[in-house]
C-alpha cells in the first residue's frame, strides 16, 4: 500500500500532485527551504482549481533524513536541478519505494528496460558521471508524462489552468503490481491516468513539441502563437523535428504524425508562454540538456545526422550562457 508520499520540488506541478495525493488520504511530506519551507510549514500546500481552494497540511523539512523512508517519492524538478536533488534523496528511499519522475524531456532512466542494442545506454546529456542513476538505482522508478499546465501563485501555493492527464509506465514495459496500485492511486486522488506500455514513447512523443518550441520562445520572447504563425521560424521547427521523428524510428519509438500535426496540437494552446521562456524572465538555469542536448546525442548514437537541431543548440546555449542561466 502506497501511505507515505515524498515530494522532492514543490514547484507548480509536484505541489499539483502532492495536494491531490494528500487530499486522497496520503501523508505526505516534501523537501523544501527557504520560502516555500516557511509557506509549507505555515499554510501547508495549497491549490487552486477553479473556485475552490484547498489546503492540506504536509509535513516540511529542508532534510530528507527528517523525513525518511517514503512508499512513493514524486520528483518534480527541472532537470537543471536533478544532480543536487540525487545527491540527497538517499534517506527517503527504502527498498520497496517507488521514484515518479515527473519531469520532462529524455531521463536517465530511457534505456533501462528498452532500445534493443541501446539498452543500458548512460546518455552524458543528462547523467555525465553516472551519479544519477547511482543514487537512484532503476529497480525504483516509475516514469511519469504530465500533460497540465500549473503555475505558482506563491511559494507552496499552486494554480491548475488545465490538463489533467499524468502518463505513467515501468520503463520496462510491465505492468507490474506496483504501477497498477499507482494507477489506482492516482486515479482515486482525481487524476485522468493512463497506464503506459511503452513510456519512453510517450516521453519522446511530448518532447517532440517542446525540444523546438521552448528554446525558440527562450530565444525571442515569444509565445507559441507567434512561433508558429512565423512560416520561417515555423520551417525552421519542422526541420528540427523531422531531425527528431528519424532519431525515434531508430531507437524503437516511431511518430507517425507529420511536424504540422503536433503544430496544430500547439495552436490549440493560443499564446502560450513556454516553461523554458518563463525561466529565463525569472533568471533560472534553462532546461536545454534534457529537451536538446541529449536529442544531438542521440543523433549521434543512432547515425542521424542533425545540424538543424545543432542550429537550435548552439543558439539557445550561448544565449543561456551570457544571461548565466547555462
């Protein structure tokens, strides 16, 4: 029975999930400090859904060994942040606790289980030294694919605008006791969940629109309206894709869909501020690695050629880099 739930990132979406978990009856507690310890620990979680507001109470701590071991751990960070949060998770895991990685663009964890003559395959993009998957062996995760969209009113107090939807599956592809407890789970705390037989797919599938869109509107502050309304910009994403969709077909995870389809799926959003554009205007480390870098990697591995992705790499890592945000 999952009871004892850890948040580690209390941001938008890990306050999203903590808050329904606890209000289906877990206990939850989350690593946190500074402001959002203090709100935590002062207000407990809150969220916005509509017109109803809820507050639960948690349990708060800036030290994982205060809190020790969990039944299920969310990690909800940026990917930026995933080595500190590595190097600290080690008291919340026993040998029976599940990780969620609720994260977006490529894990550490994408070849465990699955790639044929990639599997086992350490991507340097996002895990150089191994350390990440040291300190969470894969035998404890279970990956996540949020489609959502939440934001921060203030430090421990979160605002859903819409989605609802949370993807999960083994990266093996079992669909092992332990995910189906999580399915139910998530499910009874009123989350649209669907049991995924192949989540690598599924993570790719969504990084497909977003390793494109986020750099660009962290290039030119746009919105996704005004990306894709721009028919060079929006040549220029196709291109990037295309790079993308072959790289998938060679590693087990084809799309069948066409670049222009997933652009309508984006429109659909209106004038969207991406989450990569919102973290260079709050001066925060961009999450160029996980949507970008590791796709050039995976390029390499697999023999694709990508100097429309190399375009969109170099231009949106120099930016970062003189704003200190890389």
């Amino acid at each position: 029975m999952i009871r004892k739930v850890g948040i580690y990132g209390a941001g938008a979406i890990g306050g999203w999930i903590g808050a329904r978990l606890a209000r289906a009856g877990c206990e939850v507690s989350v690593v946190a400090r500074g402001a959002t310890l203090d709100a935590l620990q002062l207000h407990g979680l809150r969220l916005q859904e509509n017109d109803c507001l809820l507050s639960v109470p948690v349990r708060a701590s800036a030290s994982p060994a205060q809190l020790g071991v969990q039944d299920l751990v969310v990690i909800a960070v940026k990917a930026p942040a995933l080595a500190e949060v590595a190097a600290a998770i080690g008291p919340l895991l026993g040998p029976r606790t599940v990780v969620l990685t609720a994260m977006n663009g490529v894990p550490w964890w994408f070849f465990e289980g699955f790639g044929s003559q990639y599997a086992g395959t350490r991507l340097q993009a996002v895990d150089p030294d191994g350390a990440i998957a040291r300190a969470i062996p894969a035998q404890h995760v279970v990956g996540c694919v949020v489609h959502a969209s939440c934001s921060q009113n203030g430090p421990g107090f979160v605002r859903q605008h819409f989605g609802n939807r949370l993807i999960v599956g083994e990266p093996s592809g079992e669909k092992t006791s332990r995910v189906q407890e999580l399915v139910a789970l998530l499910e009874h705390a009123g989350f649209e969940t669907v049991l995924s037989e192949q989540i690598q797919k599924d993570a790719w599938y969504k990084l497909w629109g977003n390793m494109t869109v986020n750099p660009v509107s962290a290039l030119t502050g746009a919105t996704t309206d005004l990306i894709l309304d721009d028919a060079l910009v929006r040549g220029f994403i196709s291109s990037v894709m295309l790079e993308a969709r072959e790289i998938g077909g060679r590693i087990g995870i084809p799309i069948e869909q066409q670049p222009q389809d997933r652009h309508q799926v984006t429109r659909k959003l209106g004038a969207f501020k991406t989450s990569m554009l919102q973290d260079v205007e709050a001066g925060k480390p961009v999450e160029l690695d996980a949507l970008v870098t590791v796709v050039r990697e995976l390029g390499q591995l697999t023999q694709v050629p990508t100097p429309f992705t190399d375009a969109l790499l170099g231009l949106a890592r120099l930016q970062a880099r003189v704003r200190g945000l890389y």
